[in-house]
C-alpha cells in the first residue's frame, strides 16, 4: 500500500473541515400546535398528562433547533420544558401578555441558538395589548425571536403565529399584518414564519403568503417530502385529510433539505385480555391489545434547512 503523501493528508482534512461547516449551517425548524389542556380530551381519553411524556419524546428525538408551539397553556409548556433537557423558551400568554391563556411559545435548542431579542404582537388593530381583531372567535398573537445560531453566528428571525379558526377577515388580515410586521421587525434579515395557519394551501390566506415573493413555503422548496398525512388528525388515528394548515414560510437565504409531517402515534394499553398476536411470533413475545392515541391533535411539521447555496433548493 503506497504511503499517503502531505497533500493527500491535507485534502482528507480539508473534505473533514469542509464536512463539519456545512453540519453546522444546518438548522431543523418545527411547527407543532401541542394542544390546551382541558376536561374534555381528558374524558375522551386524550387529557395533557398521558400525552406529555409523547410530545417530549417526539421533540428530543427529532432534535429541533427551534421549535414553534402554538396554544399550549403556561403549565404545558413547563412540563415540555422540565421533560426535554437543553431547551428553553419564549412566549407570553395571549390574554395578559403574561402567564394566562394560550402562548405562541418558541422553543430553542440552547447549544445551537441563542436569543438576542423577542416579543410578541396581537392580530388586531390594537396589536400591542392583547384584544381580538376583526371577526376573531378568541385573542390570536404571534411570537417572534431573533436568533442566532452559536456554531456560525449565522442571524435570522422567527414569527411563530396562531391564526383564527372560524373567522375570514381576521386570517386576510392576520396573514397581511404578518407579512407587514416580520418586515418592520427583521427588516432584510433572514426570516421564518411558522406556525397554526387555520388555512390549508387551497385558501386566499395561505396564497397571500406563498405568494408574497419574498418567503416561500418550504415544503414548495424541498428535494425530499414526507407527508403521509396532512397536518391536523382530531385525535382520530385513522382519519385522513389532504389539507395543511401548519407551515413554515422561508425567506431566501435559506435552503430546504427535507420536508416532514410527523405522523407519531403512542398506545394506551387496554384491560388485561387474550394474547393478541399469532402463530408466527415467538413464543415469549407478547402482544397486548392497546388503541391508537395521538400526542397531538395536530401533526408537527418539521424542516431541515441550510443557508443558500448548500444542498436543496433556495427559497427565490
């Protein structure tokens, strides 16, 4: 075997070094409306305390960045924030701007970003107190945050947003004063807009952010989609629907290398019955019967970014 010579050594380092930057631009964005507690899920089966230790698995397993919540309660988001180590989070409530009501909560990875500001506007004409806008059925915010990522000093903004569920002019509107407000915030730095839209790719709302020229919706972007389902399930494990309306918007200095829904399910275990497997499992394998939950009633989206001009394609 020939001898390796000092060039050859230098472009085995130089691959290495070139390797690890480019890891290290990477950023993995997430979208997941995590539920409020009440009563009623728990009656049916679906309350916060059996779902919680699944929506924190989901999140350390999938390794987020930065991930946006939406309608999570303050107690909620200090169970996430107690059962997944290494993160933290900003956010106000939307009936105070303090602790009480739903939070637009972003969640950070600490060893990868760092928080330089944040805040948080209302959707109404009054969008510094909290207030309902327009035809809104309840006060709806957006939380945002600049960031910046520690391995590459690499500067951008999130605008994690909880739009109405029922009322017309209050998502034409919201959708006009995101657009408006990541502007007057982040000016021409890099932008992310994310968040539960109420509005799948097919409404006027969504289009007025697709087509706003300057953010693009990142599952348009990516190489390489995973979307068995769209991206709200009503805690039914077996309903299917086509309709998005969680996303994340990019602006173009940002790249996308895959797109996912995250269709995670866990089983809650019913009474002790028969055996429920069959004659091709081992014997000392033991099947219970258990139903099919959902931590969520939406479907997380996740997106693995890089900066412009790596690999996947850039938000133009």
């Amino acid at each position: 075997m020939p001898a390796s010579t000092p060039r050859s050594w230098f472009i085995l380092i130089l691959l290495a070094v070139t390797a690890v930057s480019v890891s290290a631009q990477d950023l993995v964005l997430g979208t997941y409306n995590l539920r409020n507690d009440n009563a009623g899920d728990v009656q049916r089966g679906n309350g916060w305390k059996e779902r919680v230790p699944f929506v924190a698995g989901l999140i350390r397993f999938h390794g987020f960045d930065v991930l946006g919540t939406q309608e999570a309660l303050y107690h909620q988001l200090e169970d996430v924030a107690r059962l997944v180590e290494g993160y933290a989070w900003v956010g106000v409530g939307r009936d105070d701007g303090a602790r009480a009501g739903e939070f637009a909560a972003i969640f950070y990875r600490t060893e990868a970003v760092a928080v330089r500001a944040s805040g948080t506007f209302w959707f109404s004409p009054t969008k510094t107190v909290p207030s309902k806008g327009w035809d809104s059925n309840y006060r709806r915010i957006c939380t945002w945050a600049k960031l910046e990522q520690r391995a590459t000093g690499f500067v951008f903004f999130v605008f994690n947003v909880h739009f109405d569920h029922k009322g017309h002019e209050a998502r034409r509107n919201s959708a006009r004063m995101l657009l408006e407000e990541a502007k007057a915030i982040a000016g021409d730095a890099p932008v992310v807009l994310m968040g539960d839209f109420n509005s799948d790719q097919k409404t006027e709302y969504y289009q007025t952010l697709a087509g706003a020229g300057w953010v693009k919706d990142a599952r348009e972007l990516s190489p390489v989609r995973y979307e068995p389902n769209g991206t709200f399930n009503n805690f039914l494990p077996d309903a299917w629907t086509p309709a998005r309306i969680d996303h994340i918007f990019l602006s173009r200095a940002f790249a996308v290398k895959r797109y996912g829904v995250l269709t995670d399910s866990y089983r809650a275990r019913l009474p002790a019955e028969s055996n429920a497997g069959g004659k091709d499992q081992p014997d000392e394998l033991n099947l219970e019967r258990a139903v099919a939950r959902m931590p969520s009633d939406h479907f997380p989206v996740l997106v693995e970014t890089t900066k412009a001009g790596g690999v996947g394609a850039p938000a133009r």
